[in-house]
C-alpha cells in the first residue's frame, strides 16, 4: 500500500513538471506577431538612428535577444510591446540620435501601457505630435517626457483622449501655452507633473475634479492668477507643489480639507492677505513651504501644534509681523524652521530650544528684542544653521557661553556698572564704550558734584583720622 502512495506521489510530480517545463518552452517559443515586430524596429530606429538594424541585433526582442528599455507581455499566445523607455537612463539604453524624430509606428504598438523619453530631444527643436495618441487611447497608462528641452509647442488636445492614463509627466521641456482642460478630465490621474516648462494662465477650475490624484506639480512656470478653490476637492493628494509661478491672492480656506497632504510648497509667488486659518488642518502635512510671498498677517493666528508631523516649516521672506508663537514648542518632529527676512517682533521663546529634532533655526532679518538664552550646547548642536542676525536690538548676554559659541552676528548684551554697590541705570558699557558722562569718582558718602575744594579735603581728612584713631 505504502509503495502504490509513492508511486503515484512520483507520477503526480513527474506530470506537474512536464507541464511547467512545456508551458515554460511554449511561452519561449511564442512568436511575435510581424506587424508588432515591424513596428517596434521602426520606431525605435527613427529615434535612435538609420544606423540600427534591430532584425540582426536583436532577433527576438521578447525573448531571448531582449531590448534594454523594451517589455512584452503575451496576449492570447503572442507577444505585444507594452512598455518601452528611451533615452540614456542606463549605460545599454536605447540613447537619441540628434535628429530623433516621432515615426507613426510608434502608435501602431495598440498594448503600449507605458512610453517614457528622458534626455532625448536635446538639440533639435521638434514638438510633440498631436495626431494619433487616441490610437493608444485603450492601453497607454503612463506617459512620461523628462528633460527634454527640445520639444517644443503646446500640449497636444489629444491628450486628453488618454483615458486611462495614470501618469503623466512633462517636466523641464519647454512646453508654452495654456493648461488644456481638458486634462482635468483624465479621471484616472495619481500623478500629474508639469513642472519647469513656459505654462501661463490660470489653473483650470477642473483640475479640482481629479479626486484620484496623488501628485500635483506644476511648478517653475509662469502661471497666474488665484489658486483656485476647487484644489480643495483633491482629497487624495499626497504632493502639492505650485512653487515659483506668479499666484496671487489669498490661499483659499478649502486647501484645509488636505487631510493626506504631506508637502505643500506654493513658494515664490505673489500670494498675500495673511496666511489661511485652514492650514492648521493639514494634520498629516511634513512640509510647508509658502516663502518669498508677500503673504503678511501673524503668525499667532494658527495653531501649529496641531501640524505634529511637520518635519520642515519655511515662512521665511513673507513680512509676516507680530511674534513668535508657543505653540511651535508642539511641534516635536520639526528640524527645518525658517522664519528670517520678516517683520517678527518680541523676545525669541527660548523653549524653542527644546524641540527635539530642531537642526536649523534661521530668524535672521527680523525685528526681534531682548537676550538670546540659548544654551552653549544649542548653539554648538546648530552652528551656523542657527541665524538670528540682522536683528539690530537682540543681543546675547557675556559669560553663559564661551566666546567659541557665540551666535554669528548678534552683538553682546550691555553690561551694567554700578558705582561701589550703588545701582546707577544710566552707568552701561555698551559696544565697547564708556559713556563720556560717566566719572569714575570713588564715593565716601559725600556728592562728587556737591562738595568739593576745601571742604572735600577736610571731610577726607576726618575720615582718616577716625579710623586710625577710634574712640
């Protein structure tokens, strides 16, 4: 019995490994359909060159003579390009030749999933086309052109026949024009990236309307106007950056209903009338960027503590006036602050201090008073990336740290000089000076100014007499 179980063991396993290994020769041997493989050599060689000869170099390229840059995926028994990258991202990439062009081959490969081009068109201006993207309207789920300025032109219309792209990304091309909205109907959308090309207008109002989307980046252009209140609709966003455009106007409150947002930069624009109450509902946001905008208003209006996870906070250029709130001591996580180059008045909270992962504090190019009482072991812990001068009324006071550790720019406190244990507030030094009014007098209990001549001398004189002679 014991002997029939094991034979019958064997044959099962002997069974279970004829198929694997026919199935395995079976997807070795699928063949390409020629029309694919035509159109994959085509269009490859009309970006890389005349020059390549991909029947000889690459007989197989869905097996076993593979392309770097290219895969394939088997659709009822036969391969069919899905992804192809081209551009020098690796040593045996697929690398541009300098008249690298678009072949309407290229939108023959109908299972296309994928289509990047990186560092491509460089030198030969050439746009991007706008016929035929429909074609790949039924596959295509990412579209990416990175660094090639090169190209040249407006987005195409036709993209916003992709339906079911999931990313798309134009960055540091050197496209114009405005943003198409036609885009905003790309429901699909995790990632849109727009960032460093020649964009201007406003933000269409539908771009509020990609609820899936994770990443939104449009910056480094020359975009204008106010950010609309429909952004606040993204609910899924991870990534805002609109950094460096020309926004102007008020940061509208819906930005607050952000809940998953964990970068916000919307730095270096024209934004203004006082920051937005609704930031502080950004519960899981760890970068905040809003510097170099005119944005004015207090610092004490937000409740900041309730931004835990923030790990860097740059206000920095927003003639922001008023204080430094306590409230930033909540923020536990916090190692990048930038609060110079405003108008903050008052004493620097010296429980900032205590913030535990803190490595750079910039408050320089304020208006901020009174003694630094930071520690020597703050000020060795930052070094340079603590910045508090510029601050013409701050001073740090002389002896509670060595000379070594004294704050960059910040000048020393004013020392007071009292007159043999007489408090005398108008006696200080102050920058190194002695006040011109100020007589060193020593006092035995009679005016400097109101005896003098004779009668000083007869009153010293008493003096001596009664200590050497006591009664």
């Amino acid at each position: 019995m014991k002997k029939l179980k094991s034979l019958t063991f064997l044959t099962i396993l002997v069974l279970y490994l004829s198929v694997i290994c026919n199935g395995e020769d079976e997807i070795l041997a699928a063949p390409m359909e020629k029309t694919e493989l035509d159109s994959l050599y085509s269009a490859i060689q009309s970006f890389v060159g005349k020059w390549w000869n991909g029947s000889d170099l690459y007989p197989d390229p869905c097996g076993w003579t593979p392309i770097q840059g290219v895969s394939c995926d088997l659709y009822n028994g036969l391969w069919y390009v899905t992804e192809l990258n081209i551009g020098s991202v690796h040593d045996n990439s697929l690398s541009c030749a300098r008249n690298a062009g678009f072949s309407p081959y290229l939108f023959a490969l109908r299972h296309l999933k994928s289509l990047s081009f990186f560092n491509c068109f460089v030198s030969h201006p050439i746009p991007i086309p706008t016929q035929n993207w429909e074609l790949l309207a039924a596959s295509l789920e990412s579209l990416e052109f990175r660094s090639n300025p090169g190209l040249t032109g407006q987005i195409p219309v036709t993209f916003g026949e992709l339906k079911n792209l999931k990313s798309l990304v134009l960055v540091e091309i050197g496209l114009t024009g405005e943003l198409l909205p036609c885009l905003g109907n790309l429901f699909d959308l995790r990632r849109l990236n727009l960032a460093g090309n020649l964009f201007t207008g406003l933000i269409p109002d539908n771009f509020g309307g990609l609820n899936h989307l994770l990443i939104l980046d449009i910056s480094k252009n020359s975009l204008s106007g106010p950010l609309p209140y429909t952004l606040g609709g993204l609910t899924s966003l991870l990534k805002l950056d609109l950094s460096y455009n020309q926004l102007e106007g008020k940061i509208p409150e819906e930005i607050g209903n952000l809940k998953n947002l964990t970068l916000l930069d919307l730095s270096n624009n024209r934004l203004s009338n006082g920051l937005t109450n609704s930031l502080q509902n950004l519960c899981s946001l760890e970068e905040l960027v809003l510097s170099n905008n005119p944005v004015g208003g207090y610092l004490m209006n937000l409740e900041w503590r309730n931004l835990r996870g923030l790990v860097a906070l740059d206000l920095s250029k927003m003639s922001l006036t008023g204080g430094i709130p306590d409230s930033f001591t909540g923020l536990k996580g916090i190692r990048f602050l930038g609060l110079n180059n405003n108008k903050l008045t008052g004493d620097i909270p010296q429980n900032l201090a205590s913030l535990p992962s803190i490595t750079t504090l910039y408050l320089h190019g304020n208006n901020l008073t009174g003694e630094l009482k930071f520690s020597a072991w703050f000020y060795g812990k930052l070094g340079r990336r603590f910045g508090a001068w510029d601050n013409p009324n701050l001073c740090y006071p002389i002896g509670l740290i060595p000379a070594s550790y004294a704050p960059f720019g910040v000048k020393k406190c004013q020392q007071e000089v009292t007159r043999f244990g007489t408090h005398n507030p108008d006696s200080r030094l102050g920058n190194g000076n002695w006040h011109h009014d100020y007589n060193p007098v020593v006092s035995l209990g009679f005016s400097a100014c109101g005896v003098g001549g004779p009668l000083f001398t007869v009153g010293v004189s008493i003096v001596m007499i009664f200590n050497f002679f006591p009664i």
